[in-house]
C-alpha cells in the first residue's frame, strides 16, 4: 500500500505488517506465536549463527528460520547471519539487540597502530564534448615521470596514477579517473560517494562556455570540491582566452587574473603544452584539502569500473579509499564476493597490496559488482559470501527502509530541471524557488540545458526520490530506461504554470509516500528467447498467485536474490494481456540488467495503493 506519512514514522513492525507476506508467502512453516514471549534484550557479535542467537535469546531454531524466511532469508541452524539481519528479525521475535561491546573484529587490525597518513588526491576531468579531455587524460598519462619502466599496453581501466615531481623533487602520485565526462562522476554520487578531490574543468578557449561546461560544473559544486580551470586549445589562432574568461567569470569561475578565486591554466592537451603547469595547480590545490586516510588494516574501496573478461571471469577496478588491500583478501562488494587473486594497474603490473588513492584491476570475484559498490574486507571466504547474500536481502528491502528513515529528515522537495533554453530555465527556477509551503523546503539540485540524461537521473536517485522535469525538451533513452528501473518518474511539460502547479502539489503532499511492496505471485521461467543489456524476452508459467503488467520482479536463482526488474509486457500466445493468473503459461518482456536464466523465480510484487 502506498501511505503518506505526516509526522510519524513507522515502526519496523507496522512496516511489515503492510508487506501482508503472511497470507501468501508459501514457505512460511513455522507460526509464531508473539503474544506468549516476553521481551529479550540481548547483546550479540557481529555475526552469530542460528542457532546461538536462538541459544542467546530462548526462542526455538525454528521459530529463527521462520521468521528469516518470512523476510526473504534462508538459513540453516548451522548458518551463520550478521547483526544487521538479526535486526530484521527482531521485532517479529521481541528481542532488543545490543551489538556485543568490545568485539570489533574488523578494526582489531587498526587499533592502537591506527595512522592517517596523506594521501594522493583522485582527479576528475570533466568538461563540453569536444573541449579535449580525453586528449587531455592521454597527455597526462604520457607525462608520468616514471612511465617508461617495466609495463606492458595500457589499458583503460577506469582509472591511473601518475608519478609526479613537484617543485621541492618530490614524486607525488596522482590519481586519475580514466572516464571523461561526468557519468562516472554522477554515478559514484548515486552511491552515495565522492571519491573525487578535485575536478579539472576543460574549456576550449576557441568555443567557450557551452551547456556540459555549466552541467560539469554544477556536478562539482554539488560534490562540493574545489574546480581548477584547464584552458585548453590555445594553440589554435581562434583561442580567445579573454572571451572565455569572461564567461567563466559569469558563471561565478572568475580566474585570479580576473580578481577571482578559480585556479586557471592555458594548455594545449594536443601539444602537451601546460600539463607540467596544470599538474603542480592539482598538487596546489589538493595540499589545501589536506587528504588523509588511514593507512593501515582492513582496506575499504569502491568499485569505478567492472565487467567480465574471458578466461579471467568478473574483473572490477577498485579504487582504495583506506587501508591497505592485499592479495588473498577476502572482500565483499554488495552482493559481490571473493578473494583477490589478482592485482593490477592499467599496465599490468601486478601489486602484493594497495594503499589509499590507488586504482587497482582485481580479480577472483563471484560476479561483476555495480558501478560504486563499496569493497569492504572480510574475516575470511564465509563471512564475505554472508554478507554478499544479505546485501542482496538488503537491496530488496532498500526502498522501504530508505523511505522511512526519509521521514525523519526535514522535509524537502529536491527538483532536477532541464529545459530546452537558458531563458526558461531562469524562469522556471524562480518561478520553483518562490514556492512557500509551511515546513517544506524546494529546492532545485540541478538544472541544465538539453536532454534528462542517465547522470541527472543518477545525481537524483543519490538524494532520495527527486521531482525530475523536463521542460520543452526529452530525456535520453538511457536516462528513460534509468529511471524506469528506479521508479522514477520524469515529468514533461510545456507550459510554465502547469508544472509549477504539479510541483506545488507534490510539496504539499510530502512526506514522500512510503511505498511497501507486496509479493502477489511467482513465475517460474522456463524458456529464454531474447537477451540484451537491459532487456529479456522469456517464457514461464505462473506457480502462484498472479502475474501483471508493470509490476516489479524479484529474481531468485536457487533461492537466492539476483536482482530486481520490472514487467514491461504480458503476452498470451500472440495476445498481450495486463494481467495472468496462476497454472498459466506466457511470454514476457523484463526490463532489467540482471540475466534471467531458466529455472530461476520470479517474485511478482506490486505497490499497493493506500
Ligand atoms: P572530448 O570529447 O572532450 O574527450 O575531446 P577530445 O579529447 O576527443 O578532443 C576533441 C578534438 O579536439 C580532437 O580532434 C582533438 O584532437 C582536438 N583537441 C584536443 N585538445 C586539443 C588542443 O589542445 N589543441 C587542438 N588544436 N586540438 C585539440
């Protein structure tokens, strides 16, 4: 059922009360009976098996399978689960958890020699199509002071590190991200992370100021570091540096030579000329920020690029954030597990360990992790392979606990505008920003000129469930697809009043709703016809319950958690129909970037109405 919520928020029990898994969730065996048990309090470590935590807390094993299989989790007695599915449970069982105290087993490693050291700061060029930065990445890459030892081809792995003397001969690493461009940006912040310290700005000084120049700069700023300035083109005799900095300084990127505050430095990547220059303002600019990190124990990283390379299996480019990683490490990385085998740069030299600002291929990995994913370190194999299945619960689970802890947060309405000119977007922005409502805070997060693209959806879904509007213009089919998967709606207009009075509407009904999704039938597929990214053509017969049209799917393989798509058709023989029912055999189409194969389940669940 779909709630809105005024000033409440809802327990964890009435949350679950609202799934209704109870009447139709077949595997539920056990029945508990609630109102005979008194509370427990009980402290536990941070993982337990199920049969200690029902040793700790008087109930039965069973009563402990059930209630984990009522929520999505199948355990054995023997099983071990960690403390954040215990949570899951514990209202349903009346247990008051406790995290054991002193048992940090994780940062026993880092205790007591625990040092923060400084570390490289991780650049981002970002900057108009055309403007050079590819160019300009490869420029960088070839200035690396130390790049002509040992190394075989370079390959683009997301990301390198170049070795750079600075002024006082001291060779200082920078790390760069290898994807021109914001997407890899915008998707980082979707997970919640900045990794970057400093964003390189490319401006051609023979075009100028152009709308990806304003939307770069907009992501930078609402990452909140600091924008060096790369003038790049200057060896063109249509360069007109002054017009450009004028047009910078209109966007509030006024250089120092024109009494502002954004470092600036002419460069022609295609020449490398200035790369020197540019490189010392990274060192400038990043020693101000005084990055640290700790550099020894446990690593933790994120994923910037993954995918699966023959005869080597899923590969992913880490990016270590602290710690030091090594080889043989057992890691997770959401629901991604293994053991490092391998470890790489971009040329192929092999490392033992990793430490803080270092990109790294590795490999030895159960399958390919997200874009973003988080890598954390684990005690061995088992507990990375546990937490690897749990995060798959927790992905499940995600949009209803990340709506109600939404309710404790003030309330904003956060919009992402695009329009077709720079004229409409001016009025529009202050057409939303005078909007009062009592309590309610618009804001606009983005805005720009052009197309929805797949990073304004991304930017978006990283701050919660935005309003995203496109006036007088259309969105990507990438961008479509995005937001389709997020549940996301991106609202077209033409006319100013109307989508000031959607937006109006929409504050006034914040909170945002809860959306509590109920399982309604189970498909088991038994044919696979098309495959693609982000779409599958396949056959299946309904097992249970229903199936409709645009609902949501969650893919079991052998009982556990793949991932989620939605259903975007129903086909009886030749007919498309809205809705089947259970015994019945159909095709569907399935947007979702998960490979369904026959014999997994799909899980139909659908959004209830209030
Ligand atoms: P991106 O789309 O921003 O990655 O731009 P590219 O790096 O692909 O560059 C676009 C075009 O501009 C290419 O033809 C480059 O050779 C050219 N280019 C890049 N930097 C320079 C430069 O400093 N001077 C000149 N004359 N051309 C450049």
């Amino acid at each position: 059922m779909l709630r809105r919520s005024n000033k409440r928020k809802f327990s964890k029990k009435e949350l679950r009360a609202q799934r209704k898994h109870d009447t139709d969730t077949p595997t539920e065996v056990v029945s508990v009976p609630a109102k005979t048990r008194s509370q427990v309090k009980i402290e536990i470590p941070r993982l337990i098996t199920v049969a200690e935590l029902a040793n700790l807390s008087s109930r039965t094993p069973a009563e402990i399978v059930g209630a984990l299989m009522r929520n999505g989790v199948l355990a054995t007695v023997n099983d071990s689960i960690d403390r954040e599915t215990v949570e899951i449970i514990a209202d349903e069982l009346d247990l008051e958890i406790h995290a054991e105290s002193q048992v940090v087993p994780s940062m026993q490693k880092i205790s007591g020699k625990a040092q923060s050291e400084t570390r490289p700061p991780v650049v981002v060029v970002m900057g108009h199509v055309d403007h050079g930065k590819t160019t300009l990445l490869d420029a960088i890459r070839k200035t690396n002071t130390v790049a002509s030892e040992a190394g075989g081809i370079t390959q683009h792995i997301g990301a390198y590190q170049v070795q750079w003397t600075d002024n006082q001969d001291q060779i200082r690493p920078i790390t760069f991200i290898d994807t021109p461009g914001h997407e890899a940006f915008s998707a980082m912040r979707a997970h919640g992370a900045t990794i970057t310290d400093v964003a390189i700005l490319v401006v051609a000084a023979d075009d100028g100021v152009k709308p990806q120049t304003k939307e770069a700069m907009s992501h930078a700023k609402a990452a909140n570091i600091p924008i060096i300035i790369a003038l790049n083109k200057i060896d063109k005799k249509e360069a007109n540096p002054d017009r450009v900095k004028g047009e910078l300084a209109e966007l509030g990127l006024a250089p120092e030579d024109w009494g502002g505050k954004t470092p600036l430095v002419r460069i022609s990547a295609k020449h490398s000329q200035g790369i020197d220059d540019l490189l010392d303002v990274v060192l400038l600019v990043a020693d101000l920020q005084d990055l640290r990190a700790q550099t020894q124990g446990q690593a933790e990283g994120i994923v910037i690029e993954a995918n699966k390379q023959q005869g080597v299996g899923p590969v992913a480019t880490v990016l270590v954030q602290s710690g030091e990683l090594k080889i043989g490490d057992a890691i997770v990385l959401g629901p991604i597990f293994g053991k490092i085998r391998v470890m790489e740069n971009e040329r192929g030299q092999r490392y033992t360990k990793a430490g803080p600002s270092t990109p790294v291929r590795i490999a030895g990995l159960s399958g390919v992790p997200a874009f973003g994913e988080h890598l954390k370190v684990c005690q061995n194999e088992k507990e990375a392979r546990q937490l690897a299945q749990k995060a798959g619960l927790k992905k499940r689970l995600k949009h209803v606990t990340h709506q109600s802890q939404e309710t404790e947060k003030e309330r904003s309405l956060a919009i992402i505008v695009k329009a077709d000119v720079d004229g409409s977007l001016k009025a529009i922005k202050t057409s939303l920003e005078a909007i009062e409502i009592p309590d309610v805070e618009v804001k606009v997060i983005l805005e720009g000129v052009g197309d929805v693209t797949e990073s304004d959806i991304n930017i978006g879904t990283s701050l919660g469930q935005p309003y995203i509007v496109a006036f007088r213009t259309g969105a990507t089919v990438a961008a479509r697809h995005l937001a389709r998967t997020n549940n996301i709606e991106i609202h077209s207009y033409d006319v100013i009043y109307r989508l000031i009075e959607d937006v109006q509407k929409s504050a006034e009904h914040l909170h945002l709703p809860i959306q509590i999704l109920t399982e309604i039938g189970r498909l088991k597929v038994l044919k696979i016809f098309r495959t693609t990214k982000t779409h599958q053509i396949l056959g299946g017969r309904i097992e249970q319950g229903r199936i409709v049209k645009s609902a949501r799917v969650t893919i079991l393989r052998e009982k556990e958690i793949l991932g989620t798509g939605i259903i975007e058709s129903v086909q009886k023989g030749q007919e498309a129909v809205a809705e089947l029912h259970a015994g019945e055999e159909c095709g569907l189409g399935i947007s979702t970037t998960e490979t369904i194969q026959i014999d997994d389940v799909l899980v139909i669940e659908l959004a209830e109405k209030a």
